[in-house]
C-alpha cells in the first residue's frame, strides 16, 4: 500500500513552521525564512539554489515523500498550519491518483479517461 498526504479540512493544505523546519533538516534541503507582519502567513519561505533564493511552498511537495508521510504521522496535530488537518491515507499500489480538493478539502482520486 502507499501513503499519502491530505488535508482533511476545509481550508487548504499547509505544514507549521516547526514542520518545515523538520521537513528542511530531514531532506536535507536549505530552506530559510523570514517573519512577516501578517498572522495569516507569519514566515515566507526560500530554497536557496546556489547563491539564489527562491520562493518555497510546501504545497510543491509530493503528496507521497516518505518524509512528508512520515512527519505527520510522528508529529500528529503540530504538523497542521492555522488551516490544516493533515493526515495520511493508504492506497493500493497499482492506482493511478492524484489529490482533488474542494475549498481545500482533499480526498485521492483515481485518474480515469474522458471524453467529451
């Protein structure tokens, strides 16, 4: 069976700061921060690619990284921002998903054909 990641809330998915900080140290990526005056987003967050900083966003991980699966399975309800309930599902190998959403609540769904 695979793992993976959903939000199971209304909302949108998001990891807190101490989260991404894990999630940097665990894949051993350099991601950095900085406060911002907002609370809805109080750190943006950059990869550093060489001497370059580019914006980084934990919506780009795959739904399936063993690391992702592996810190909200350890780190429970901390692994949630202000508006996330992550959690983790089990599929059957051989499907073919990807994550849908409405208003930010997810579910996996198997990719089909369609015509129109």
């Amino acid at each position: 069976m695979k793992k993976v990641v959903i939000n199971d809330c209304h909302g949108g998915f998001g990891l807190s700061h101490e989260a991404v900080v894990k999630y940097s140290h665990l894949c051993k990526e350099s991601i950095t921060f900085d406060s911002t005056e907002s609370t809805l987003l109080p750190y943006v967050y950059y990869k550093m690619n060489g001497n370059n900083r580019e914006h980084w966003n934990a919506k780009n991980i795959k739904r399936d990284d063993p690391i992702l699966v592996m810190l909200v399975e350890q780190m429970g309800y901390y692994v949630n921002d202000k508006f996330s309930e992550l959690k983790v599902v089990e599929i059957p190998d051989d499907v073919n998903w990807y994550v849908e959403e409405y208003d930010g609540l997810e579910w996996v769904a198997e990719v089909h054909r369609t015509w129109r």
